[in-house]
C-alpha cells in the first residue's frame, strides 16, 4: 500500500482505477479529522442528525475491489476519483448530533455508509447505525451488515420462498453465501450449496446446508439434476458464468437472483490487464438476454440488485437489521468465522479476497483495535487458563460463533423429505 505522511488519523483513499498501488493511506487533520460517505452529498442532512464514529473495524466486500477496478456503477456516479471504499463499520461513538435520539458518546455501534468506512473515524448519519448486539463481537459487528442485507433483501423481498421450497445458492461458504444459506433455513427452504473448493465443504455443511456439491470434484449441474429433477424455487447467483445455466435449472414459478459477477474478473495480480479488459469487453457483448416473452411461456423470472443503491431506504434498513438481530438473540443466525486484517494492510485483505479462497468475512482493524486486541490477548497468556488452553489461531483477529439452533420449520421439512 502507498503511503503518505501518517497521522493518527487517517483513511484508504483510492486517487484512480487500478492495483493495489492505488490504496493509499491519507492522513485526516484539523476539525474535519474523519471520512464521510456519500450520503451526506446525495441528501441535505443536517449536522444535528450526524454522529462520528471512531471505527473499530470495518468490513471488505468484493465491491470494494470492483470500485478499485473502476467499474462499480454506483461509486461512479456518486463520488468519483478520489474514493474512500467501505461500506460496513462497527465503533464507537465520539462524538453526536443534538437531533441523534437515544444514540450518546461511548454508545458502541454498527452500521452502512454509502462508502468512506476504510478509516479511523467516520461521520455518518444516525439513521444508518444501530447500537451493537452483545451477541456480536466489534469483528463480527463490522462483517454483518452487508453480507446481512444482501440475503435478507434477496430472499424476502425478491424471492419470498414457502416453507419446503428447494433453493440453490453458489458460494455457499462465502460472506454473502453464508447468510442466505442461513435465512433460507429459517424460512423453512430446503437448501443446496455449491462452493469451489475441498476445504470450504464442512463450512457449508456447519451452516445449515442439506446438500453440498463441490464443483471442483464432481459435475455441478449433474448433481443439481440428480437432487432437483424438477429443478428449483429459487437459485442464488454472483458468478456471472453460471446464470444460464442457473436459469435453466428453476422450477416452473423459480426465480433466478444475481447480485454479481465476480467470475468475470481476475483472481490474482490486481491488476485489470489488457487481457482482462479484453474478457469483459468480449464478455459485454456476448452477455446472456433473458426475453420477458419466454420467462412467461417458462414461468420463470431473473431479478437483480445492487444493495448500494438502497441504502435511503430507512424503513427496509431498520426492518432487516431489526429482522437480523432478533435471529442472533435466538440463536438462529450466527456470523460465520470472521478475521481481522490491519486497515493498513489494505492490499493483502483485496488480494486475499479477489483469489476467491477466503470461507467467511474479512474486516480491517484501525491501530486502537489491534492495540486493544493485543492487551486482550497479553492479559489472557499471563493467566494459567490461559497458558494450559491456548487456542490455535489469534483471538484477537479470528472470531466464530457457535452453530445456530435448529429452526422448528425447517426440521420438520428435513423430515419429511
């Protein structure tokens, strides 16, 4: 990552499209000593309405990466060169509008911006944060909003499936993946996962899966045909090369959802080539068409999304983060595991990301909480609990919940079928 002079403040500034040397750390001075996303250009938002938060870790969505690249619609359209990305926090806050309700400095949060969240502290408006459950962790506060909102919008707003209803959801142990596997259990669905690789089956599986297929060692649409001779209710899509034939595999009345594209760019290099501006061009071109006259003679449908763009709709925020939280209460929904990399590390969490090998969700801690995780950590070796039961992995930056209780629909479904 570049960098500039460093203060103790500061935030990843993205000055033009391009690779990781694009991620520049900017120090952040004077009284305007925070980021701010574009929320507060698009709307009149007062002041008294605002809330600064000092960030404890904000979460990394492949957005984010389809931003550097200079492609995203909305970062675009709305912002422009230079961007701050991030689009999910948790913090604590510093300081608090007078028009701010309940919210008070000290008051540990979560929340969305309309990016600017890749810092160390953040001004955003009251109405998109939300205190933070003591079901979750700050890591795990600042992985869940997106992830969170992208399959609750999918499923209950898109697809609205019945208890007993089959569903296919790729990338079923990634962030997104992991969510909709999740909430689609406790709608009662009967759930197949498709994931990439060996090692991401048992993650899969943990998360409620019924069925999991493992597309580098057997046929994927074989399986899908094996276990839905009928085909589906409704098939989950972000790869981009599959969706036809995730089309092809619904049921009369299915609905095929994309929310991406991420087959369609690099997984290693960062770097946008000329072969690879060559592929999306060719892929713009020969992009697949979905005519209305046959999804109507097939009673299918193909619906997509892009959750940025929803991020004004305050009642759908508060109705799915309220949704989201009562399910962490009951023990229905947890946060697949989570692992902090160092904000300043920037370019290793993109290039991990982008190599498609992550199970889970990766944050980016500022300095005070890397500091404050090492005097957790300090604190736990000098205790002999401690030293005879040492985990295996950081506490501080790795974090997992238990696996969540069964839900009383979807078991009587398993049963049944």
């Amino acid at each position: 990552m570049a960098e500039k002079a460093g203060g103790e403040e500061f935030r990843i500034s993205i000055p033009m499209a391009g690779g990781y040397e694009q991620l520049v750390r900017e120090e952040m001075t004077g009284t305007n000593a925070y980021s701010e996303g574009a929320q507060a250009r698009l709307v009149d938002i007062p002041d008294e309405e605002q809330v600064i938060v000092a960030i404890h870790a904000a979460g990394v969505n492949y957005a984010d990466v389809i931003i550097r690249f200079g492609m995203y619609s909305s970062a675009k359209e709305y912002v422009g060169w230079p961007i701050t990305p991030g689009f999910e926090f948790s913090g604590t806050i510093t300081e608090v509008g007078s028009a701010c309700g309940d919210l008070k400095v000290g008051d540990e949060v979560m929340g969305v911006s309309l990016f600017g969240a890749y810092a160390t502290r953040l001004r955003v408006p009251a109405r998109m944060i939300f205190p933070k459950p003591d079901t979750l962790t700050m890591q795990q506060a600042a992985g869940l909003p997106c992830v969170g909102l992208t399959a609750y919008y999918a499923i209950h707003e898109l697809v609205h499936p019945r208890p007993g209803s089959s569903v296919l959801i790729h990338s079923a142990a990634g962030g997104v993946g992991s969510m909709l596997v999740q909430m689609c259990k406790i709608a009662g669905c009967r759930v197949v996962g498709v994931v990439g690789a060996s090692h991401k089956v048992e993650a899969a599986r943990s998360l409620g899966c019924d069925e999991v297929i493992d597309k580098s060692t057997e046929s994927l649409w074989d399986r899908c045909e094996e276990l839905e001779p009928k085909g589906f209710k409704a098939v989950f899509d972000a790869n981009g090369v599959t969706i036809v034939d995730s089309y092809k595999h619904l049921k009369p009345g299915g609905k095929l959802v994309v929310y991406g594209f991420h087959s369609y760019f690099p997984r290693e290099g960062g770097q946008l080539g000329w072969m690879a501006k060559l592929k999306l061009g060719v892929t713009a071109l020969t992009a697949p068409t979905f005519s209305p006259l046959a999804m109507v003679s097939a009673n299918k449908s193909v619906l997509a999304f892009n959750l940025s763009y929803m991020f004004a709709e305050t009642d759908l925020l508060k109705e799915s983060m309220a949704a989201m939280f009562k399910w962490l209460e009951e023990g229905k929904l947890r946060m697949p595991a989570v692992e902090g990399v160092a904000l300043a590390d920037v370019a290793e969490a993109h290039r991990r990301l982008e190599s498609g090998q992550t199970i889970g969700k990766l944050v980016l801690m500022t300095p005070q909480a890397l500091q404050a995780a090492a005097g957790r950590g300090a604190d736990k070796e000098s205790s002999a609990d401690a030293a005879e039961e040492k985990p295996s992995y950081d506490e501080a930056t790795v974090e997992s919940s238990p696996p969540p209780t069964a839900e009383p629909a979807a078991a009587a479904v398993e049963s049944a079928e």
